[in-house]
C-alpha cells in the first residue's frame, strides 16, 4: 500500500486534508492492522488527501496517563504536538477512541488545538457528501449487534455515527441489554489492557461477550481496537469465535462499497 508520510507530503508541497492517526494498536497489532487498511482503502476511494506521521507518531500517552504516569504522558504529548504543530496539521481522523478522545480533549491544555474525528464519524461525512455509496450487500438483513467503546460512547456522547452506518448497510441492529449511555466496558480501558486482572468473580469481557451472544447475532460490530482484542478473547473463551465475528465498522463498510 502506498501511503505518504507528512514528511513525504510536505516534501512534495501536497496539500493534506487530514491527518490519520494510526495509533499504537493500529501500527503494530496484526488485528488492528486490518482495520487500518481497511480505512486507508475507503480513504483512498472517496479520494481523500490524507497523510500519515509515521515514524514521527509517538503513543498519545493515554495509558500512561490512566496508570497515573502524568510525567510520560506529558513527554509524549508535548513530543506530538511540536510534530503536529510543525506541519500545520488542522484536522485528524482516528480509528482508536483512546487516541480520538486524549487529542480532542486533553491536548489543547497541552498547545495541541486540532479538529478531531473518529473514523466513524468521518466515514458517515463521506457518505453523507456521496463520497462513498453503500449497498447492504453481505451484511444487508443479517442480525448485529453494537459494542459503544467507552471513550466514543459515554465519554464522547457519539451514539449516532456508527448506528447510522450500520443502517447504511441495511442490516439488523440488535441491542445489546447495556448500550448507550448505559453501556457495558469490554474490560481494556483505564490501562487495565496493560494490567492483571483485579480479583472477581468474571472477568468484564467474558461478561460483555455473554450479553453480545444474548442477542444471537452472527457479528459485533465494534470502533476500538481494543473492544476488539477483548470481546475477540471473550469468544474465544466460551468457544464462540467461529460462530460470531468481530468486525471494525470501517471493515464493514469496505465490504459493501460499491
């Protein structure tokens, strides 16, 4: 795949329209690898000018930040956006809410003050404007049901964006018991990715995983790459991950662009 680096861009005296983020999941877990190509390929064919940092991203130092590391965090952040600054870089698409709600919200204390989407936000603007069209296709009438991502979900109030797309694609949404604002954890966020579990009875994801399989849907659609690893484990433990697929929304989508 061909994608420009914002050095690469500048370079050249291309004109970028936004920059995407990749993020740390997105750059080095194979899973989450897949759902960033599966957005640059939608990128590349609603004809987006879109750049990336590449080796110049540095962790936005969210987990840090969660694990109570206020002096990493700030490294990183200040690090990101002297880069950011540098370029010029006005607008930013993310396809991990953790990247997503640490830029929009607690870089500008920072000097960081950039126009942040989530790429399921942006993807509903393409195919708002008619940049990409969608036909239901593999996913029309086949029963689905939605993971809210904490920090898309009750941190971010956007509950519309993703429920929309999923429409786009004609198929049966099934709510799960805990949505919305009333939304259930996959276990990861916080920094618990990077933790043992804390004693219990069950752990989150397999509890989130139960209430997915409740809804007998053959897929879950998630936006975070790390609702992805843990609702993917949480199969996996009840011996379901042939049977129920997790998908990222923008993974959908490219199966249904026309």
């Amino acid at each position: 795949m061909s994608v420009k680096t914002m050095a690469e861009a500048t370079a050249s005296s291309i004109e970028v329209e936004v920059l995407f983020w990749v993020g740390c999941a997105g750059s080095f877990d194979a899973r989450a690898q897949k759902v960033t190509k599966a957005f640059v390929q939608l990128l590349d064919k609603a004809g987006v000018s879109y750049a990336i940092l590449g080796n110049e991203e540095m962790c936005t130092g969210d987990p840090a930040r969660r694990a109570g590391n206020e002096f990493i965090f700030q490294m990183l952040a200040l690090q990101n956006i002297n880069t950011l600054n540098m370029y010029g870089v006005k607008k930013i698409v993310t396809a991990c809410p953790h990247c997503f709600n640490t830029l929009k919200n607690e870089y500008p204390a920072l000097g960081g003050q950039y126009d942040v989407v989530h790429h399921t936000q942006f993807l509903q603007g393409l195919l708002n404007d008619g940049k990409l069209k969608v036909e239901g296709g593999a996913f029309k009438g086949k029963k689905i049901t939605y993971h809210d991502s904490c920090y898309l979900g009750r941190i971010n109030g956007e509950y519309e964006a993703p429920r929309n797309l999923l429409s786009d694609l004609e198929a049966d949404l099934v709510e799960m018991k805990r949505c919305k604002t009333t939304g259930l954890c996959c276990g990861a966020g916080g920094a618990q990715m990077f933790k043992e579990d804390e004693p219990g009875d069950k752990r989150i994801n397999i509890e989130r995983a139960d209430e997915a399989l409740s809804t007998h849907a053959t897929i879950v659609a998630a936006n975070c790459p790390f609702c992805i690893t843990m609702i993917t484990d949480g199969m996996k433990a009840k011996d379901k991950q042939d049977d129920v697929m997790v998908m990222d929304i923008s993974e959908m989508i490219l199966q249904s662009v026309k």
